[in-house]
C-alpha cells in the first residue's frame, strides 16, 4: 500500500470515528468508492489526501443536514445534436415533464434480442497518440494464467483486514462456479481506469495525462498522452473496443469543455460543452464519463462538471445522434442526466433523466422505458439479458431490482433486505453490499453474491468492483 492509499486509510476511520451518528456508513463506503475512480475537474486526480478529506467531510456534514435522506437525481430534455466541431447547443425537441406521476409499478418493454455469441477481445494493437514510458514507472502487474477472448472478467479489489487494501486483480468467470485470479495488479485502486475486454485494461501512470493500453497476460504496454494547452486539462472517456480510437475531453479556460474522439489519421473535436470549471470532488452519483458499444460503432459522454451543468452525448462516428443538453440557465434541481449504460450486446444505451428510466436506440431514438425510476448503479449481464439497479429508498438506504431485459415485465426486488451498488460479474453472479443505518454497528455494508438462478445470498472475498 502506497502513503497516498494509507492516508485515505487512516482519514476514512478518523472520519468514522468522529461523525455523528446520524450519518450513514453507506455515503462514506459510497463516496470513497466513486472518489476513488473520479477524476476532479481542476487539473487534479481524486483521491489525494487533501481532495479527499473535503469530500469525504462534506458528505458527512451533508448526510447529518439533510437527515441521511439522499434524494434521487432525475432528469428532463432532450434534443438532437448539431454536426461535428461545432458548438453543442440545446435544440428544440419533445421535453419529458419532471413533474409526471411516478408508476408505481412500471413495466419494461422487451429490447433488442441479445446476440448468442459473446464479445471477444481484441487482436489489434493499440496505436493512437503515442507516447513514452513516464520515467520511473514500475509496473505491478503480473500474469500467471492464460484468459480466454471471450471469458467474462471482473477488475475487482479482494478483500483484507484492512478494508480497502486487498490486491487489485482481474477475476476470469469461464467458470462461475470455480472463478480464477489470472492476473494482479497491486493494492492501488486507481491504476486501472478502463476494462476494455478480457485481454485488454487502461491504466493512468499517475500525472493525470499518461495512459496505456495493457495487453493480457503479455503485461505489454503501449502508452498514449492526452496532450492539452497550459491552463486546460484532460480526462479520459474511453478507449473503444477495437483499439483504434480514444474519447477525451478538454477543460477550456473559456469556460467549455471539448469532446475529442482521436484516431491514428488525426484528432477531431465532435462537441463542445459548458463547463465554468469551478472545481468538483464528486460523490457517489457520479457516473461514468464515456463508453463504447460492444461493436464500437456508438459511444457516450456524460459530462458532470456540476450536478445542474451535466451533459449526455451519443455519437456515432463523428456525428452526435443524441444531444441531453442543459438550458441556458441550467437544470432545475434533480433534473439533470446521469448513470447511464450500454447493453452489452446491442446498440442500446441505458439512462436516467426526468425521474425516469430512459432508452436510445439508432432506429427508435429516446424513449422511456421505466416510468417513474430514479435508479442508480445500473448493471447488465454480459449475455445482454439481465439488467440490475439500485433505487433510494425513504430511509435513505437502497433497494436493488433485476429485470429480465429479454421477456420484459416489472422490475423484481431482490436481496434479502437494503442492498446497494449492483455490478455483475457474468451472467448469474450479481455483486452488490448489504446496508444498515449504523455508522459501525455490525452487519453492514457486507458484500454479497446474489444468484439469479436460484435467488440465493452467500458473502463474498470482494470489497470493491473496480470494472467490468
């Protein structure tokens, strides 16, 4: 464990320690996790120790003003983007009311059939803006087992007696029930930024602009740099699955942010987006900044520079074909975009906005697809056919659903009491931990594995799921 990680450490219990009873363990566990993994937006990577005791700080101070009651986010808007290099700005089109009824029983319609064959890695070699190994880097990571192109894998932190400074490692679920550890990469929660597939994960040296590509089990790097002017900043939205293109964002000192999508023939600005930088820490309604589709043709970014500013774009090659864009004087509160997620199988984004579950096809465009659903942490199987989220409820601990995405109907509660941040690790084994309302009383925040087959509960050697 690096001084950085220890230091979180020792602040998290201090912290513990200190807060008033009132406030839930679950925002503490929750805002590490997210602060962990997000990046501030001032030029500075969250989870220093300075960052990190303010935000950690202001949860608690939040979660003991607002009664441990965190409302969930909901959105409204939606528009179609303009072309390429210019200006995203809001359009006219259809906006879903904020105020509608939420259905108590909401029902989801059948999507598109998930495809039989699985998603395999790829064979390419990563090649886009290249750049030098960053002096004194040593590597943590080793391989000891061969990965299958197809296996579905899990980046996840083991559990310890410490919490939070297990080895972080790649888990391969060819075998659900006798999972195996192929490679590790050390106790930092922060190296691996992106799960591209099973043979390939992005890491961050540290300085906030170097990454590479990582071949497994090679362990071979191929570095980039997201270059940026003095006064500006950049963040890493994905690399896509065929290996051949980055998304990135720029902060601007003219108060926007551009949307970079660069290829080997060059770099290409496809949106700009307000942005008044005026520094963020996160929290645990942060979601993340881009994805790809399994085929690559589509992606995502969903810009949060702060809550009643955020942004959400589809684009397709370098056109936006869905633009969820703030007005003028901003979002109303709670009205903003957030969590959203691709289907591992089809060209189908998942999203949150207006108190309801959204969904974007490329034929069917925006619909909603679970009225009345402020959810978050949304997770899909690898075999496309199983949907899992968390919604608040009103004592401010979550509940988490499973849809059936193939048959459709209502959303089914599961878990045997409070449960929260949901993430599959194949297509059976539901990751997720347990709430109580005690600050350390026992018998919260445990991490779980739940089983769709047979809707069995059993503990878990996972505290953290980094990617999947």
């Amino acid at each position: 464990m690096n001084s950085q990680d220890r230091f979180d450490e020792l602040l998290t219990e201090r912290l513990r320690a200190d807060a008033p009873r009132e406030a839930p363990d679950r925002l503490l566990d929750a805002t590490m996790s997210r602060i962990a993994e997000t990046p501030q937006r001032g030029r500075r990577r969250l989870g220093r120790p300075a960052v990190t005791l303010l935000a950690v700080a202001a949860v608690l101070l939040l979660a003991v003003l607002a009664g441990a009651q965190l409302a969930g986010v909901i959105e409204r808007q939606i528009g179609t983007g303009p072309s390429p290099s210019a200006p995203v700005v809001p359009s006219g089109s259809t906006e879903p009311s904020p105020s509608a009824a939420p259905t108590p029983t909401p029902l989801a319609s059948p999507t598109a059939t998930p495809t039989a064959r699985p998603a395999t890695s790829s064979s390419a070699t990563f090649n886009v803006l290249p750049a030098q190994q960053p002096t004194g880097f040593v590597s943590p990571i080793t391989c000891n087992e061969p990965i299958g192109a197809s296996d579905p894998v899990a980046i996840v932190q083991l559990h310890a007696a410490v919490a939070y400074s297990g080895d972080v490692v790649l888990r391969d679920y060819a075998d659900p029930s006798s999972p195996r550890t192929p490679c590790t990469f050390g106790q930092s929660q922060n190296l691996v930024v992106q799960l591209i597939d099973a043979r390939h994960v992005v890491i961050e040296a540290g300085d906030g602009r170097t990454y590479a590509v990582v071949d497994l089990p090679e362990v071979s790097f191929h570095w980039f740099e997201l270059a940026h002017a003095p006064g500006s900043y950049a963040l890493l939205g994905a690399v896509s699955p065929g290996l051949d293109q980055v998304l990135w964002l720029t902060g601007e000192s003219d108060g926007t942010d551009h949307v970079h999508i660069t290829t080997s023939a060059g770099d290409q600005v496809v949106a700009s987006l307000p942005n008044p930088h005026p520094g963020r820490c996160g929290g645990p309604e942060d979601s993340k900044l881009g994805a790809y589709t399994h085929s690559g043709a589509h992606l995502f970014l969903l810009n949060q520079p702060i809550a009643n500013l955020n942004s959400l774009l589809v684009v397709e090659g370098l056109t936006a074909k869905l633009s969820v864009l703030p007005p003028s004087e901003g979002w109303a509160a709670g009205a903003w975009p957030a969590m959203a997620v691709w289907s591992p199988t089809t060209e189908t984004l998942f999203y949150r906005q207006g108190g309801d579950v959204w969904q974007w096809t490329p034929a069917g465009g925006a619909q909603r697809y679970l009225p009345g659903v402020s959810w978050s942490y949304p997770t899909i199987t690898p075999d496309g056919r199983h949907l899992a989220y968390a919604v608040v409820r009103a004592d401010g601990l979550h509940d988490v659903y499973l849809v059936d995405l193939a048959q459709g109907g209502s959303p089914q509660l599961i878990g045997k009491g409070a449960r929260t941040l949901p993430a599959f690790l194949n297509s059976t084994q539901l990751w997720f931990k347990s709430e109580g309302n005690g600050i350390c009383g026992p018998g919260g925040d445990q991490p779980l594995i739940y089983n769709i087959s047979d809707q069995s509960e059993s503990p878990s050697i996972i505290d953290r799921v980094i990617g999947v």
